[in-house]
C-alpha cells in the first residue's frame, strides 16, 4: 500500500530543481544593475515559496555567494590554453571571461567580493587564482605579458574597473586599455646608430 509520500530520491531531485530554478532566476535578476532585488523578487521568478529559498539560502549574502562560486567554477575550468592560442592569448581570452563576469553582477562585486576577509569569499578568490596562476606564468614566461604584476593585482585591477558606474559599453573600453597594459611592448630601439 503507498504511503503517499513522495520518496528520499525524488525529495532530492525536487530540491536540486529548486535550487537550480532559485540560482537561474537570482542570475537573471541580478544581470539589471539598475534593479533592486528582494529576495521576495527572486522567490516570485524562480516560482518557489518564502521557505524554499530560505531552506536554500538563509539570507541574501548565501545566495550571492552561491552564484559567485558557480562562476567562479566555469572560469576554474576555463584556465587553459586553447589549441593554436599562444600563452598570452591565452591569458587574455581567460582574463575577458573573468570581466564578463563582472560588470552584470555589480551586486555580488559590492556586496562580496569586497569582503575578501570573509574565508569563504578569499577560498573562492584563491581557486581562482591557482586555475589561473599557469595561464599568467606561461604567458610571462614567453614574454608576451609583463611579468611585474601578481594575478592578485591583476584581479583586484579588473573589480576596481568594475565598480565603475556606466553601462558594460563604457567600462570595455577601459578594460581593453588595462589588457594593452599588460601585453609587454617592444624593447626600444637602441638609439646608438644614430
């Protein structure tokens, strides 16, 4: 006779999918730096009640964090050099996904990633970085970037450039900038021919 209760396996894949449709609407939400998003806005697009979103994220801050570190597990997994990428092309291609991150989830840059005494926000940034210390080394090492800034410094350069107000068309140009400054120039000529 069945109990009519719903079985462990399938409460399990009924709160995956909660949480899935939770992380997929606060994405959404969040891409509009303009909007104020509630967490009572995200229940309402995500189609779920007050106390699933609170049984998944207890506050505003989990949520965020939550959406942080699946970006911050694609670009772990984007830290490689393509086939036919040199280094440096390489090192850009991977440094352009971290700031496509950015500029459309401002309320995570100001809301997290500024509190990088948090040991949960730093473990995250530190992923980052060690996927992306290779890509940063081989590049400097075939002497395409220069090689006296840390990926640290780096990063910190692409969030400052975030925090910028204006719309992503007013902050790539600045971010292009940034790249050409760390593509290495040529040596100068030596003037002594003359």
């Amino acid at each position: 006779m069945a109990s009519g209760k719903t079985s462990f396996p399938n409460r399990r894949a009924a709160a995956e999918r909660n949480r899935e449709k939770i992380l997929t609407a606060a994405r959404a939400a969040f891409a509009d730096p303009a909007a104020e998003i509630s967490m009572a806005e995200i229940a309402r697009r995500s189609g779920v009640g007050m106390a699933t979103l609170y049984r998944n994220f207890p506050g505003r801050q989990e949520l965020l964090e939550a959406l942080y570190a699946d970006e911050v597990d694609e670009l772990c997994a984007a830290a490689r050099v393509e086939d036919g990428q040199t280094p440096g092309a390489a090192l850009i291609a991977w440094l352009r996904l971290q700031f496509a991150f950015i500029p459309n989830k401002r309320l995570i840059v100001a809301e997290l990633l500024e509190h990088t005494d948090r040991d949960d926000i730093r473990s995250h940034r530190a992923r980052a970085i060690e996927a992306g210390r290779p890509l940063l080394s081989a590049a400097q090492e075939a002497r395409e970037i220069r090689d006296d800034l840390t990926l640290e410094q780096i990063f910190d350069i692409i969030i400052a450039i975030a925090k910028i107000n204006g719309p992503p068309d007013h902050l790539e140009p600045i971010f292009e900038t940034m790249l050409d400054g760390l593509r290495r120039t040529a040596e100068p000529e030596s003037t002594a021919h003359r």
